[in-house]
C-alpha cells in the first residue's frame, strides 16, 4: 500500500480534530481559544487536500469546508474579543 502525502495530510487532519476535541472534553482547551480553532482549521485543512488531490467525496468536503470556516471565525472573534478587552478602561 503506498501513501501519498495527501493521504498523510488527511490523517493528520483528523488526528488534530479529534485530538482537539478529546481536549476540550479533558478541559485542557477551551473552546474559543486559539489553539483549539488552529488544530481545528489546520485538521479541515489536512483532510481537504486529502479530499481535494485524493478519493473526492463532497459532502465530507463541504463539511471540511464548514468547519474551516467555522474555525476562522472563532479565530477572528477571540481577536476581536481581546482587543475590544485591553481597549476598555
């Protein structure tokens, strides 16, 4: 069996999505920081590529898509959010 290195940015992906989920659920994360979303954005990123240059399958990359997306705004929110923190008085 040979491995492509899109077949290992998939793997990689869901080792980080999942590992970001396991630890939330330990509450060693938190659910709006920064390292939860990257490992999330980073993990929807690995498995698109995987879908993208791999075995195609579109609602899985949609769902990738959404939560890429979904991340990125967490990401954007918490910099708003701490900003908008060191603003007030």
């Amino acid at each position: 069996m040979t491995f492509y290195w899109h077949d290992w940015a998939g793997y990689i992906g869901v080792v980080l999505v999942l590992l970001a989920f396991l630890l939330l659920q330990a509450h060693k994360l938190h659910g709006n920081g920064l390292v939860f979303q990257l490992m999330n954005v980073f993990g929807a990123i690995g498995v698109m590529l995987s879908l993208l240059f791999g075995a195609f399958n579109a609602a899985a990359f949609f769902m990738q898509l959404a939560w890429l997306l979904i991340g990125v705004y967490g990401i954007g929110r918490g910099m708003r959010l701490r900003r908008e923190g060191r603003a007030a008085p």
